[in-house]
C-alpha cells in the first residue's frame, strides 16, 4: 500500500497546486485540513474530484465514512484500496 500512498500524495500535490511541496514532505498520518497540511473545503472538493477521476470511485460527500477518510493520507489510502477491492470484486461476479 506504500505505493498507493506515494501515489494519492503526488494527487494531492498535483491537483491542488501545491508548488512548494513535494510529496515525500506529506506525513501518511499527517491531517490533511486545519493545523496540519492547511486545507479547507474547496481542496477537499478538488481532491475528492481529483480521487475520482485516478481511481474511477464513486464518493458521496454525505457519507460519513467518505468524509472521515479525508484525515489524512493512510485514511485516504485505505478509502481507495477498499473502494477499488470492493468495485473488482463487483465486476467480477
């Protein structure tokens, strides 16, 4: 899942414009909102668009899983893994 990681810290820096930040300065656990990495409501609408879009997920923004996921990176991570297990697993039924 480290990949996956490196790979949802690259989107976050590519889809938000983060110009003075390189993935490998993101933390896995480090909030992504408030005090940590500073992002507000738009990012995480541009993140969640973003997230869609790479991993092909259907995210609701009123499911409170969905919305606890955005914490930080190792949340996010186990979002897309469980997402992307459970939609294989569909197609391949």
């Amino acid at each position: 899942m480290s990949e996956l990681k490196l790979q949802i810290k690259q989107l976050i820096v590519d889809a938000l414009n983060l110009e003075d930040l390189r993935p490998e300065d993101i933390g896995d656990d480090q909030a992504l909102f408030d005090d940590g990495l500073g992002l507000d409501s738009i990012d995480a609408l541009e993140l969640g668009v973003a997230l869609r879009k790479k991993y092909l997920l259907k995210l609701d923004a009123g499911d409170a899983s969905v919305r606890a996921a955005f914490r930080c990176v190792n949340t996010l991570a186990e979002l897309v893994h469980a997402r992307r297990t459970d939609s294989e697993r569909t197609a391949n039924e």
